[in-house]
C-alpha cells in the first residue's frame, strides 16, 4: 500500500474541490452554448421563407393532383403554403411557377417534394396521326363528348386541326400529346372511332344501293289546303325534326326533294341515316303484312298529322304528314324524304308511336347566292339543279349554311352546296350561273360565325 506524507495529503485535498469547481464552469458554460443555439434555431425557423420553381405546363396537373388532393398533401407534410402564379393572358410559355411560403424547413421539404413529383413523372412526348375529314364528327362526338372522353379516359392531351375543307376525303391531322402509355391509349380509341365510321360507311353504301330513286312531286307542306269540315279537323301536331348542326363547316347531305333550285330538302348523312332505313324496313314489314294489314286504320284524318303509308311509286312505307284530304284521296308531305303524293283515303295507316321515336330527316333549305333569271325558275332549270345535286339518286354532296332565313314559322339554312363526287369539285351555283339557269347574288348574304345556330338567326 502506497505511504502518502503529510504535504502530499494536503494537496490532494485542495486540487479536489478545484477540480469539482472547473467541471461545474465548463458545464454552466455548455448549457448556456446549447441555449443559445436553440434560441438561434427557433428565430431562424420562424423568419417566413418564399420559393419559385419552374414546372413544365403539362406536369401542373401531376402536382395539383386530381381536385387538389396532391398539392394539399405536400401542403399537409411540408407545413408550407403551395400555389401556382396565375398566368398572363397571351403567355406562351411552356412552364409555369410553383410559389413555396413558409419557414426555410418547410419550404425546403415542399421543394424537395415537388421536385420528386417532377422525376417522377414519365416522359412527355407528342405525336401525330392523320384522319379522312369526313370521320371528325364520330371522333369529335356530339358537343365534343367524344373527344373529351378520349382525352380523360387516356390522360392524353388530344388537339384536332382546325379548319375545313370542301373533299371529305381530305386528311386532318390530330396531335396527341403525353407518356408512350398515354398516346398509345388515345390512339387506339380514336382508331375504334375509325372502325366504327368504316362501318358505317359500308352499311350506309348498301342502303344507298337499295333505297329507291323517289320521283314523286313536290308540294309545299306550308301552303294552306281546302278540305271539307266532315274529313279533317284542321289541327297541326308538331314532332321532332332533324336540325341542321350548329357551325359553318361542310357537312355530307343526300338532297331528297326539290321544289325548284332556291328551295330543297336534303338529309343528313350520320348514324340515323341507317337508322331510317332500317325504320322504313321495320314499317314496311308491319304495314305490309297480311296479319295485320287491317289494323290502325284511321278513324278520322287530321291535317297535320302524322300517318303511315305507302310512296305512290313504290311499295314501301314511309311516315307522312296529311297536308289535304278529300273524300277520295288524300294529300301527304313524306317527312323524312321531303317530297309529297297522293294515295286513297283508305291506305294510310295510324302511325304506331314505336315509329315515331326518330327525328324526323328531311330538313328545308334554301340555296344561298342562287336567284332565278327573269323572276322564275323554268323547268329546264328545276331539272338541271336535279341532275346536278343528284336528287334522290342517293348520292353524296357537300353542304355548308352560308346563313338563315325565315319560312312561315320555320328558321331554314341557306346552303352552298359542291359535288365532290367527280375529277373537279362542282360548286352547284356557279355550276347553274354558267349555264345560265340563274344569278349569283353573294352580297346579299352574310356567312354565319361557328357558333351561330337557327336559333339566332334573323329573318331576311
């Protein structure tokens, strides 16, 4: 055992509480350190923070999230305050601004956050495809419902070229914009609406071939008929009718019926075309049938009603409005097809509501910038407007309402009307001027803007 003398004792006892004194100085000192940091931390950490990032446009959406949902968890997870910079009328820039507030930690975690969102995104590429003109309508949709649908359901960016033009086999150009996935998405949805219009052009070829050419008169369904008290009450019922479509654009029609070469009616070429077909099928079947060829006979008629019955040139059963009536015979305007004949009281039928649930097609035109030479159109002009719209041969023309006027109580289009179906286009107004049926009068029409519809036209 170690033998400490007396002054070494004494020392010993006076370093120990020296010691004890330096340890206690050093950690006075250490906590007052860690104090201060704290305090110097918590002022910094409260001093508010504002950030700017650039994001590409087309990534805005990824980092809104659908109804917010994605830029409110990084506002949840961050502590920060996210919005984009409202943009600049007429900018066309490619990005836009991401604004970040909040304490320098906050705004640093949402930062770090929106550029993961960012990364994380697939590649944006843009590509494009070419369609016939005529195949618009089914891929646009009514309203746009069809394209928009494409676009949501495929999460692409879908652009249609603008513009129009008088061939129907004129190509159109659609640029898809998003991720390979995206693209090839849109894509094959826009080719089914491809399928589907093939189809139904090859469909609406055959009912062409076999629908008859119609030779009947014309009569106009507005004119006032005499008839006698005991066979008609004189009261107009009014059914759905086909409109003419709500822009300037060319459009395919049949031209049904003609009175003369400044007042037509043609047909509309899309999905109901077939439909009325089959509906003249499904009527002539009906009528047609010994089983029931006896039933729904009319037990008054009506002028303005609808009936059922037969074209005075062929077999088939059409729907028609009675416009006259005698004791004989009565007086009809075919609803759909636009022209008008005569068939005894006793053939017409009632119409079973089951045939009226489709609009009716025959819609009344006028032809724009065409008036007749001497104040009347001569028969040699009614017959060449014939030969050259291709009247009731089912035939397909260009159509476009250059504007509207007023007939009785009907707002009717007033069309250009160009045959695409030769080597040449034939505008049909310049075509009958040539040969000098009639005269060309532009100035006194004013062509409607995209959205002008019937409904806001004004009667000339």
């Amino acid at each position: 055992m170690i033998q400490l003398s007396a002054v070494q004792k004494t020392a010993i006892l006076l370093a120990l509480p020296a010691t004890a004194l330096l340890l206690y100085l050093l950690l006075c000192q250490s906590d007052e350190e860690e104090v201060e940091e704290t305090v110097k931390e918590n002022v910094a950490t409260s001093r508010q923070n504002l950030i700017e990032i650039k994001v590409p446009s087309d990534l805005s959406g990824a980092i809104i999230g659908r109804q917010g949902v994605q830029i409110k968890e990084i506002q949840d997870r961050s502590g920060a305050r996210v919005n984009f910079k409202d943009q600049i009328s007429g900018d066309q820039s490619t990005d836009r601004i991401v604004v970040i507030r909040g304490t320098h930690k906050a705004t640093q975690q949402a930062e770090v956050l929106i550029r993961r969102i960012v990364a994380e995104q697939p590649k944006i590429e843009q590509s494009e495809m070419f369609v016939p003109q005529r195949t618009l309508g089914r891929i646009i949709g009514r309203n746009g419902n069809t394209i928009r649908h494409i676009s949501e359901a495929s999460r692409a960016r879908v652009k249609i070229e603008r513009g129009e033009s008088k061939d129907p086999h004129a190509m159109k150009s659609i640029t898809i914009r998003g991720s390979t996935e995206q693209i090839a998405a849109a894509k094959e949805m826009i080719q089914e609406k491809l399928s589907e219009e093939e189809t139904f052009r090859a469909k609406l070829s055959v009912n062409a071939t076999n629908r008859q050419q119609r030779g009947g008169k014309y009569k106009d369904p507005h004119q006032s008929v005499d008839v006698t008290p005991q066979s008609a009450i004189g009261q107009s019922n009014h059914f759905e009718t086909m409109e003419w479509p709500q822009h300037s654009d060319f459009i395919e029609v049949y031209v049904a019926a003609v009175e003369n070469p400044g007042h037509l009616w043609v047909q509309k070429i899309c999905s109901l075309s077939t439909q009325l077909d089959t509906l003249t099928e499904d009527m002539t079947n009906y009528y047609g049938s010994l089983q029931f060829s006896q039933l729904d006979q009319l037990d008054s008629i009506e002028v303005g009603s609808i009936v059922a019955s037969p074209f005075e040139h062929d077999s088939s059963w059409y729907r028609a409005r009675v416009v006259g009536a005698s004791a004989e015979k009565l007086d009809l305007f075919y609803v759909d097809f636009g022209d008008s004949g005569y068939v005894p009281v006793g053939v017409a039928r009632k119409l079973r509501p089951t045939f009226l649930r489709l609009p009716f097609q025959a819609i009344e035109c006028q032809m724009a910038y065409l008036e007749p030479v001497d104040d009347h159109w001569s028969d040699e002009s009614i017959n060449t407007f014939e030969e050259l719209t291709h009247t009731a041969q089912w035939k397909v023309i260009m159509a476009r309402a250059i504007a509207f006027r007023q007939i009785h109580d009907c707002v009717v289009p007033c069309l250009e009307l160009v045959d695409t179906n030769g080597e040449q286009d034939v505008n049909i107004t310049k075509e009958l001027a040539h040969r000098g049926y009639a005269t060309c009068c532009e100035e006194q029409y004013t062509e409607p803007s995209g959205t002008s519809t019937p409904d806001h036209a004004q009667a000339q």
